[in-house]
C-alpha cells in the first residue's frame, strides 16, 4: 500500500492486530434480526486470526452480531464462530471475532502460516 492510500484507508484497514491473508471459500452466516434468525452465504475473501472479510449474499449492519461457520485447509476443519460487523459496504463486510477459543486461536494462526507462504 503506498502512502497516499494508507492516508484514505479506512480505520478498520490502519488498526488491524494482525494482517490479512486471501482466501476463498464458502462462508454461510446466522444473523437474529426483528424477531427472526436470517441465514446468509458467501465467499471469503481474506482471513487473518482476529476476522474475515467476505461478500455476502444481502447487506449486513456494522455492529451486527452473526455466528458464522467456513472451512479452513489447515487441518481440513469448519471454523464456526461468533463475529460483529465492523466494515460493511454494500454485499461487502468485514468481520471481527469475538469468542475464539484456544483450539481456534491455533488453528488460525497455523491457517495465516500457511496462506503466507502460499503467495
């Protein structure tokens, strides 16, 4: 990223903990919204070990809570996790995990690991 976009990234971009890595895979999300749990699908399109962005079939609010479930190649293994909305602009959101467990926390790191050195 060169100076200039850094200076008009947006904030959820500059203050990440950890960096992003591309990956592409099915993701299928769970959202309670007026009463009743809406499901959705989609595609990652970057992971790291704090979220996930992805595009989505219909629009999310930031600060909407989802459990969302995705597969990830190190093991072979189907991540599901609670996550908020912090980006959303129009099918594409990023999202920020809330609860991760310990098994989960190693399991990304190891993914991220991976999907390094795969580019």
């Amino acid at each position: 990223m060169n100076n200039d976009s850094a200076a008009t990234a947006p904030a959820y971009h500059r203050h990440r903990r950890f960096p992003r890595h591309a990956m592409d895979a099915r993701i299928q999300l769970s959202v309670f919204r007026d009463g009743s749990t809406i499901s959705l699908w989609g595609r990652t399109s970057e992971l790291g070990q704090d979220g996930v962005g992805a595009t989505l079939s219909a629009e999310l609010k930031v600060g909407e809570v989802v459990s969302m479930e995705f597969p990830i190649p190190v093991p072979p293994y189907l991540m599901k996790v609670r996550a908020i909305a912090r980006y959303s602009e129009g099918l594409r959101c990023g999202f920020e995990f809330l609860i991760v467990t310990e098994e989960q926390r190693q399991t990304l790191r190891r993914t991220c690991e991976v999907l390094t050195s795969a580019f």
